[in-house]
C-alpha cells in the first residue's frame, strides 16, 4: 500500500489494524491538548520545549496505565510491586524470552471481526469488519466509502466493551491463513511465524526456561494444561515434554490464578516490566511532583479517551469487559 494512504506515525505499524490506529490516535490528540495546555501557561517557551515536555507528560500517562491497569488485568494485583526508586544496577534491557515469546501472547487473544459500536453500545449501521480486512486497511476511517463509518469511536467503544478471546493455543484463521495477504487471496501464518521466530533467536525449551525463571520442570503433558484434547496434541506433536517450544508451552499452561495468563508467561513479562521501570532513569514516579504526580497515577485510559473522542460512557477500567460484543 502507498504511503499516501497510511496515516503518519513514528512506525508504519500504526496503521496495522483500526483498533490500534484509533489508539494511536488518542494519544496523538492526548499529546496535542497537553501541548496546548503547556504552551498557555508557558508563553515565553520555544516550540521545541513545548514538545518535549508535552512528550515528557504523555509517555508518564502511558507508563501510569500500563502498570496500574494494563498489567493487574494482565498479570494480577500481585505479579509487579510497587515503585521503590531508581536502581543504576538494573539492566532494562528486553529479554530473548520476553519479546520472542511471552509478549506474543495476545495473538491468542484476537477475534476474527472488529465491531464497532455507537456511544450506547448499540452495534452501528455499517456494522463490524472481518479482521482479515482490516489489515493496513485506513479507508475505514473514511466516511465517503460505503460501510465506513469515519471516526475512531466506534472501534473504540467495542474494544473497551468487548470481552477479548482467552489466551490459549487457539488462534483465528485470519492470521492463520490471511495475515497481511492482499484481500481475496491467502498470507501469512502468524502463529507458525511465532515457532519459528523463537527457533532462529535461538530460545530454549520451554521446560528450560520455566527452570531458568525459578519454576519446577514439568515432567508430563498433563502437567501443562488441564484439557486433555491440547495434552494429546502436543504429546502427538512433540513426543517429550522437553521438545516443546516456548511460545507453544506458554500458551497451553492453565492460567495463574487472577491472571490471564500461565504461570511462565506471567513470570517473563512481570520480571521485564519490573526491570524497566527499576532501570528507567527517566520514570516518571522519579521525575514529577505534587499535583502533577497525584494526576498522573490517578490517570485511567478511558480518561485519555474520553478526553479526545465523543464517548462518554465508557467504564472506568477499560481493560475489564462490561460484557458486550467486541474483541
């Protein structure tokens, strides 16, 4: 797809689906009313101190959200403690682990169509879209198109109202079979692309890495899930407990309780977050003050959203389902 017909973000990835181009959207108005706001009450300020700070300001509202929201919903209350200061001895640097497999988590949790909804819930006349279509796909966006509906709310709205698929080993055909294939024809398999990311970063088993993060070896299939349909398939498909692939292992383990998630997922992604915030020296409980901090880690997303859509009547945590049709 031409340039031309992508919306300008600092990675094209932006506009790989609605629903995160919506997102993005959010926070670029979020970014633009807080420049706003800096700039009246700093008239004296060049236009490159406006920015920063207005980024400064932006990257602390993601920062409070994603580990006073997102992280308890995914991990449980528990999982990442509390803040205790900057530690120059920690290394924040990403884990093999973490970003080849455990954070590939949600491809799991995706559904094959993306609804969108109007303020009160209701589905809206151009009704949903298949996610196979979705892909890299901004003429949504544009009202002059038949069956578009021309704004982000709608995507937004079924998002935070929509229950989200359960993070196991099934995964929707349409990146199965349809990922970023032009419409009407095959693509790509992401989930096999998953195994065999992990095989060419050089990832451990999953037994290995369970071990490596402090958890006991699993000595059996049963020991993984609790269905015994997955524990046959991957007794068929691995032969020993040992050969199994870390995205694959990860996926099949039975949650941890309160979390959405298994236990080794949750312990690779709890000890990433919890070392790059202890190894930021820019975080931002480390940078802001008084008012400005109190705001911040009272910062909810659905604030962000209200702020910058027309939607008003969005839950307060919008990573919990109220129940309604969504992914």
């Amino acid at each position: 797809m031409p340039d031309s017909r992508l919306f300008l973000a600092g990675d094209v990835r932006a506009n790989e689906n609605p629903d995160l181009a919506s997102l993005q959207t959010v926070f670029m108005r979020e970014h633009n009313s807080v420049a706003t706001r800096i700039q009246t009450t700093n008239p004296t300020w060049t236009d490159e101190e406006v920015y920063q700070a207005a980024r400064q300001y932006v990257i602390a509202e993601v920062q409070a959200i994603t580990y006073n929201e997102f992280l308890p919903s995914l991990l449980g209350r528990s999982a990442v403690g509390g803040y205790s200061g900057y530690d120059s001895r920690v290394d924040p640097s990403m884990a093999n682990e973490f970003a080849a497999a455990a954070f590939r988590y949600g491809h799991s949790l995706l559904d094959g169509e993306l609804p969108r909804l109007n303020n009160d819930g209701t589905p809206t006349s151009a009704g949903p879209i298949t996610l196979q279509s979705a892909f890299f796909n901004t003429g949504v966006f544009n009202p002059s198109l038949p069956n578009h509906e021309g704004d982000i709310d709608p995507f937004l709205k079924a998002a935070a109202t929509g229950t989200a698929q359960e993070v196991d080993l099934l995964v929707v055909d349409d990146v199965r079979n349809f990922l970023f294939g032009p419409p009407g024809a095959g693509g790509l398999d992401l989930a096999s692309l998953n195994i065999q990311r992990g095989r060419d970063h050089g990832l451990a088993d999953y037994n290995t890495v369970r071990e490596a993060y402090g958890l006991a070896r699993v000595r059996t299939f049963d020991q993984i899930p609790s269905d015994p349909a997955v524990q046959a398939k991957l007794r068929t498909l691995y032969g020993t407990v040992d050969n199994i692939d870390l995205w694959v292992g990860g996926l099949a383990e039975t949650h941890a309780p309160g979390a959405s998630v298994g236990p080794l997922f949750q312990r690779i992604i709890a000890d990433q977050f919890t070392r790059l915030r202890a190894g930021d020296r820019h975080w931002y409980e480390s940078i802001f003050k008084g008012d400005d901090l109190n705001r911040l880690r009272s910062t909810h997303l659905s604030d962000v959203i209200a702020r910058n859509t027309s939607l008003t009547t969005l839950q307060r945590n919008v990573f919990f389902s109220t129940g309604g049709s969504g992914s």
